[in-house]
C-alpha cells in the first residue's frame, strides 16, 4: 500500500470531534483543579474566555453549569464569586436568563445555580416562569423528646413532581452528643406515598409519631443540630457525608429563618473531616455503656447495650 493511501486510510480514521464536543472534558479539567480557589478573578475570567473561545453563550452555558455543579467545593466558591461578573462584562446574562425561560437547562441543581448567579449579576429574575423556580421542597417532620430527635425532610426528585426523596436525621440530646447528628439515612427515589409509608408513618408506630413542620422550619432545626456537632466535636454521620451534593441541593437551599444559624458548604467539608467519629460514640454506648441527663442536670452512666429506640 501507498504511503499516500495509508493517510488516506488514517484520516477516515480519525474522528472529527468538534469544539462543543470537548467542552466538557476540557471543563472538567480546569474546574477539576482545586489550585483554582486561589486563582485572581482575571485569570479565572481569561480561562473561561479561552474555554468556550468559538462558541455561542446558548451551547456552552449549561455546560457550564453542569461541569461546576461537579467541581471540587472550593472551586464552586472562588468561581462562583466570579462568574456572576464574568457573565454581566461578555454579555451573557440575557442568554442565561433565555435558557431558564426555554427550559433549555433541565437539572434542578444547575437551574438554581443559574438563578444565583443572575441574582449576584443584579439581573431581574421575575420573568422567570413560576414552575421554574418552584422549590423542590415537598415536605418535613420532627419529633423531639428529653432524649431523642428526629428529623425528616422531603423533596421531589423529578420534574413532573412524581417521585420523591429525603434525608433523616437522628439527634440525640444526651451526653457526649448533646443535640448532635447521631446518624443520618438517606431515602430512594420512590412515589410520596410509598416514601410516606416506609420513612414517616413507621415511627408513629413506634411511639415517635413526628409532627409537620414548614421548609425553614426544618432547615433551622437540622442546622442548630449540626451546630451541636461542631460544638462538640463530633465529625458528621458516614451516610451525611457521602450524601453531601443532596444536602448542599435540598437542604442547604431552604429559605431561613431569623434564628437560623449560618452554614456553609465550607463548614459541612470542615466537619467531615475533624472530630470524634459518630461511628466510635454509637459502638462505645453499644458495647460499653451511655451517659444519660437526668431531670435535675446530673448525668446517669447506664452499663450495657442502649435501648431500642436508639437503634435504627
């Protein structure tokens, strides 16, 4: 064969990729890098330039949305403090603002990812259609005793509202905890009903029949749990951890209340990685025995195995 015939054969070979193709490998690899946190907002804004260099706003922004969704969470907070600006000085806020009104940006999370940075650009985000904004929030309920908590809170977890997910959260007000997250569960996708059914009216069943409460109202009660965990030196639940992106997405975006205590994604990563281990509190009161309040402030220590309604 000709060598002219083999690059023939070798240029039918190789795939014409487009530049839209590689965004978002070229995305991941710029956002991907945690050494962008410290990054001036000029470099930041001439990387952007250069990555979609050649393309229209309407192609690349919810690429963009979608790559920094996925982005390390100090990336997420240098860039989202950048974005916004970068965003007003090329021009293409008017674009982002077109792609919510065609629902052209399908996912949840980036959609209010998009909504923020309008809000920091100072752009008017009322045109918005309604259901486009609608929070996801579906429901919540708490119980609290002189011992225990529980707190439940539950959002749809599809666009036609069909489906439904959730996270719970065991609090216990006894020594060492003291109002900590003890354990956290996190809920599968099923229909309200059936979510109901198996992760709500099971603990009135159990004689902890939990009481309705509205979106601030438990975003309030899960953050001062959380505060108890920072105050007492007790790292966040396993199960909480790995389902950070469902917090920061579902709970963390809750509207506040005046009592509501600050917290951010930087103060979740800081308590997933200091503190006593939840795991090594429980195994400790199962195996060897648990401090108990008594009504008059004095602490009990109970020997042996805790009671049932501390089990999951």
């Amino acid at each position: 064969m000709s060598k002219t015939r083999k690059r023939q054969r070798r240029r039918r070979s190789t795939p014409n990729l487009s530049p839209l193709a590689l965004l978002r490998p070229r995305l991941d690899g710029l956002l991907g890098n945690e050494a962008l946190a410290n990054k001036d907002a000029q470099a930041l804004k001439a990387d952007l330039n250069a990555v979609f260099k050649g393309l229209k706003p309407s192609e690349f922004l919810p690429v963009l949305l979608s790559a920094y969704a996925s982005a390390p969470a100090p990336v997420q907070d240098r860039m989202g403090a950048v974005i916004p600006a970068w965003l007003d000085e090329r021009g293409y806020l008017d674009s982002l603002l077109a792609l919510l009104n065609q629902h052209r940006i399908g996912h949840e999370e980036d959609q209010q990812h998009a909504i923020t940075w309008l809000e920091a650009a100072g752009t008017d985000v009322s045109s918005l259609q309604e259901h486009q904004v609608q929070s996801p929030f579906y429901r919540a309920y708490m119980y609290a005793d002189d011992s225990q908590g529980l707190i439940i809170v539950l959002w749809y977890a599809d666009r036609k509202r069909r489906k439904v997910q959730g996270l719970s959260f065991l609090i216990d007000f006894n020594p060492p905890w003291k109002g900590a997250v003890k354990d956290v569960m996190v809920f599968p996708r099923n229909s309200p009903k059936r979510v109901m059914q198996e992760y709500v009216d099971v603990w009135t069943q159990q004689d902890m029949p939990p009481s309705a409460i509205g979106a601030a109202e438990v975003k309030r009660e899960i953050l001062k749990s959380l505060e108890a965990n920072r105050c007492e030196g007790i790292r966040l639940p396993r199960d909480l951890i790995r389902a950070r992106r469902l917090f920061l997405e579902y709970v963390l975006s809750l509207p506040d209340t005046p009592e509501t205590p600050p917290f951010t994604a930087k103060d979740f990563d800081a308590l997933r990685r200091s503190g006593k281990s939840p795991a090594s509190l429980s195994h400790f009161e199962q195996t060897v025995g648990r401090r108990v309040r008594l009504e008059d402030g004095k602490e009990l220590f109970i020997m042996g195995s805790p009671f049932d309604e501390d089990e999951w």
